[in-house]
C-alpha cells in the first residue's frame, strides 16, 4: 500500500472538537455602548461641567453586572472632580467599582462632573467596562474635557 501525506483521521477530528469548543466557549457581547464611546467638552474658566454622560444598555436575555476600572486619567490635580456610575456617585475619579444589576435592555451610565475653578487646561479621562461573566469582552469610555 502507497503512503501518502494525508492527515490521519484522528488528527482532524481531533482538531475539530478542539476548535469547535474553542468557539462554544466564547461568549457573545452582553452589553454595549449606546451612542458615541468619546464625549468631548469645552468648559469656560471660572464654569463648571454640570454632567457628561455615556450610556451602557444590557443586549442580553440575562440580568448582568458589569465592573469598570480606570484605565487612563490626566484631569489636572487642581480641578475638582466627581463620578456617577449607574447606582453609585463618588468624590474624584476612583481607581473602579460596580454598576447595580442591569436587567434586560436596561440603561446604565458612567457621568463625570468638572468643577476646574478658574484653572484652564485639559484633561482624559477612560473607563474599562465588562461583564463580570463575561470579563473578555470590554468596551473603553472616554471623556476629554478642555476648560479654557
């Protein structure tokens, strides 16, 4: 019998289940980001940044929690700053924390407030946000604040 260079059967089945729960094991997004992911604002000396807000909504058929961390913050140390997310406020800008339980097609939101006094300058502010069941998948929020 001729020896050919062909895969040996157990091999491709092999690699078949392999992949194929590689596959099964990813899990689809569960929540997404409802409009733009950047929000950019001008702010005047001596004003305030009453509130810029960015929406999270659940796409899934399950309630989900979703965490979020700070992953990048320049806001000048001289501007005093607070954060709301869905449930939560806090004074500053927190390294992360947890949003309430979203249930289906439910909103939830990360909002900063900038109260810069008369010191211009700019800063960026992003947030990380997953699914804790979910944590592969993450969506980056981003606020860019100038105060002229």
């Amino acid at each position: 019998m001729k020896r050919t260079n062909m895969i040996p059967l157990h091999l491709l089945l092999l690699l078949f289940v392999f992949f194929s729960q590689s596959l099964i094991g990813q899990k689809a997004p569960t929540f997404k980001v409802v409009g733009e992911s950047l929000n950019k604002e001008v702010v005047e000396a001596g004003k305030r940044l009453d509130v810029s807000k960015i929406n999270v909504e659940n796409i899934s058929d399950m309630p989900i929690f979703l965490k979020w961390k700070t992953v990048h913050n320049s806001f000048p140390k001289a501007w005093d700053c607070s954060m709301c997310q869905h449930g939560k406020c806090q004074i500053g800008i927190p390294e992360g924390s947890s949003f309430k339980k979203l249930n289906p097609d439910q909103q939830g939101y990360i909002a900063i407030h900038v109260m810069p006094g008369d010191k211009s300058g700019k800063g960026v502010v992003t947030f990380k946000i997953y699914d804790i069941e979910n944590p592969d998948f993450h969506e980056n929020i981003t606020f860019e604040v100038e105060v002229q």
